[in-house]
C-alpha cells in the first residue's frame, strides 16, 4: 500500500495529499512504498540518480525536472596515508548534494499541481530549490540569515526566486519560515519527506560504483542530516531488497562550535536539545537545533556509529589538505574532512570507508579569502 504515514501518532494520508507534515499531529511523515531494483536496466541507463526510476515514488515521468544530475564520481582519496572514496557531491549543478532531494521534491511538487513554494536554508538549499523552481515554473520563496555567504544569496536571486533576508540566527530564518509555510507549500529539506525520497539515491550510487557492495562506514558533515537520514532510507531499501547484507556504519561530524548531536550522543541522551552555538566556517552545518535529532541518534547508535567533532583550526588544515591535492570545496565539507580524517587515524586498515564532498568552494570565496590573511 503506497501511502503517508505519521511517524509519530502513525497516521496514515493518501500518498498524493498535498501535505508536508502530519495534519493531525504535525508529526514527521515517512513514505511506504516498496522499491525496486531491476539491476540489468539501471546499469544500462544514463548515469544519473534517475536510473534508480523503480526507487522513486513519482507517478509520471513527464513530472521530472532534472538537469541530468547525480552519478557523481566516487574518487579515492588519501587521507591520513589511508584510503577513503569521496563522492563529488559539489558536481551537482547548483554546487551541492542539495539538488539530489530537490530534484525528487520538485518533480513530485511539479506532479501535485503545486505553483508556489517556500524554503529557508543557510544557502545551499535555498540556491537549489530556487534553480529547480525556476526549471519548472514554479515560484520560489528562500528565507534566509542575512549573514548567509553573499556567493550563496547572490545565485538565489540570479534563479529568480524571492529572496527573504531575515535578521538573527538561523532559527530565526526557520520560524519566520514556518509561519509563511501556513499558507504556502513547504519545500523543506528538513521537514518535506519527498526530499528524502531524493537523498536516499546517494546510498545506490555509491553501492553500485562499489560493485553493488556496501561500504564499511558512511562518514558525513550532519546539520539538520538530511543527506545521512536519506542514505540510511536508501541502504536500508538495498537491505529489505537482499542487493547488501549489511547496513554501513554511520558517522556524523560537528563543527566543535555547534554540536548539538555530539552533545547528546556523548550523554547517551535519545534527543537532541538546542545549544548556544558559536560561529564556525562550516556554515552549512551551523545547526543549534536539528528538528530530526532523535531519528539521526537511533541511526548511529543502531549501526554502531559515533559522532565526532573538528575544531575550527582542524576544519581549516582539512580544508588546505584538500586544496593541494586539487580540490576546492565549501569549508563546510571540510569539516567532514577533518572528521575523515580523525576517524582514519583509529579505523581498521581494510575498512571500506565513504564521505563526500557536500559543495563546492566557488560560492564561499569570501570565507576561503581569510585563510591567506
Ligand atoms: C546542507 C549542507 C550540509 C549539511 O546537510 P544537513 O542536511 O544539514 O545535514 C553539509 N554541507 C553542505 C555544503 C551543505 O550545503
Ligand atoms: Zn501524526
């Protein structure tokens, strides 16, 4: 049965329903609907996340709006004299694995008749949902910090899409958000579950560039999770259908300055609280209060995961790290570097480790300038 159900009061709404949270209860809303792999076709496709077509719930294919994105290459890399292969996620069009949720969130969106959407993010997010509102027609809302990298607000505006530059912190840019999400559809890569549908693709990729093998462990930078939720959706979809065997190990990196999923795995707590954060040059995991945390800890305590944290001159060193060996990445990705980096020094040598590069530098030049100061 293909339908929306409540993760919280389990609540079931037709799967089309024009909704992004649980009416009843507002409550997270998880989509039931079983994939499939039909592994002779996928191989023969074009390489994007679309080959994965029999995985995505969207009823039409005339709905999709891509820019034939994702298939990003899965590069090895040296890491502390290991080993470690790094998906090129700041490949995708709009310079993050953004547009792998966007493109399933506003294709469905663009299926469900809907015209006009809103979205806050510190940047990326917004940047993508902007492009692929501006590919289908659709009018786009972004709402966010007027702090934000000016490279990241500029190329919002460039879409076309209503930029809402807000004052305060990046909670601040979510409840004025949530406020306009009364009236209007809400493109959330936090809240909206078609996202995730879209995320999960990240898990197919990387298994099938393996050779339809599962990685050892998944290392990613976390804010709100909404690339670690997705890929733990998407193996757990390869598990259900016998491709892998195994789930990966799942690892979150926090910039030192705002951990608030560090914090509480380290107290053994089941739920995040919200911390005083401190500013970081990861930016785009500057997140005080990320809205899944109890789901994100289950993941990592279940697959025997941890959480590790990178201070700001570590995020920097991994940053440099990367620049000499020719890659020029958003610092935000960096951290996850770093957190790549700590965990090599203690892994078993022939661990089948993952991480991704999450954007690209170009956006965040203005932070990048104060590294040769
Ligand atoms: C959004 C983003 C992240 C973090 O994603 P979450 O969904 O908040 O965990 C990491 N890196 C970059 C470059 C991003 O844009
Ligand atoms: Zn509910």
């Amino acid at each position: 049965m293909n339908n929306l159900i409540c993760q919280h009061c389990k609540k079931t709404h037709p799967l089309n329903e024009k909704i992004w949270q649980c009416t009843a209860c507002k409550g997270f809303l998880k989509i039931n609907f079983k994939p499939k792999f039909p592994l002779n076709k996928i191989k023969q496709r074009k390489p994007t996340l679309w080959r994965y077509r029999e995985a995505i719930p969207l009823d039409h294919d005339k709905n999709i709006v891509s820019f034939a994105e994702g298939f990003t290459p899965l590069l090895p890399i040296t890491i502390n004299k290991k080993t470690v292969f790094i998906k090129q996620e700041q490949l995708f069009p709009t310079g993050s694995f953004k547009d792998r949720g966007t493109t399933v969130l506003m294709s469905k969106i663009k299926e469900l008749g809907i015209k006009q959407v809103i979205e806050d993010s510190s940047g990326n997010a917004g940047s993508s949902i902007a492009a692929y509102a501006a590919k289908a027609g659709i009018t786009a809302h972004i709402y966010v910090p007027e702090h934000a990298s000016p490279g990241k607000l500029v190329q919002i505006q460039a879409y076309s899409a209503k930029l809402h530059k807000i004052k305060g912190s990046r909670e601040d840019t979510a409840a004025v958000a949530m406020k306009a999400a009364e009236k209007i559809f809400y493109a959330s890569h936090r809240y909206n579950p078609w996202f995730f549908q879209g995320t999960k693709t990240f898990a197919f990729e990387v298994t099938e560039q393996l050779g339809w093998k599962v990685p050892d462990a998944i290392i990613l930078p976390v804010g709100n999770g909404s690339l670690l939720l997705g890929t733990y959706i998407g193996f757990q979809e390869l598990l259900d259908a016998h491709i892998i065997s195994k789930l990966p190990k799942f690892i979150a990196v926090q910039a030192e300055n705002c951990s608030p999923l560090y914090d509480a795995f380290k107290k053994n707590l089941n739920t995040t609280t919200k911390i005083t954060k401190k500013d970081t040059l990861a930016e785009g995991i500057a997140t005080a209060d990320p809205i899944r945390g109890t789901e994100l800890l289950m993941i990592i305590r279940e697959t025997k995961g941890t959480v590790i944290i990178v201070s700001e001159q570590e995020i920097k060193q991994a940053w440099q790290d990367m620049a000499k060996q020719g890659y020029y990445i958003e610092p935000t990705s960096a951290a996850g570097t770093a957190g790549v980096k700590k965990y090599v020094s203690k892994s078993k040598n022939n661990e089948i480790i993952v991480s991704a590069f999450t954007g690209h530098g170009l956006k965040t030049t203005s932070t990048i300038q104060s590294f040769f100061k």
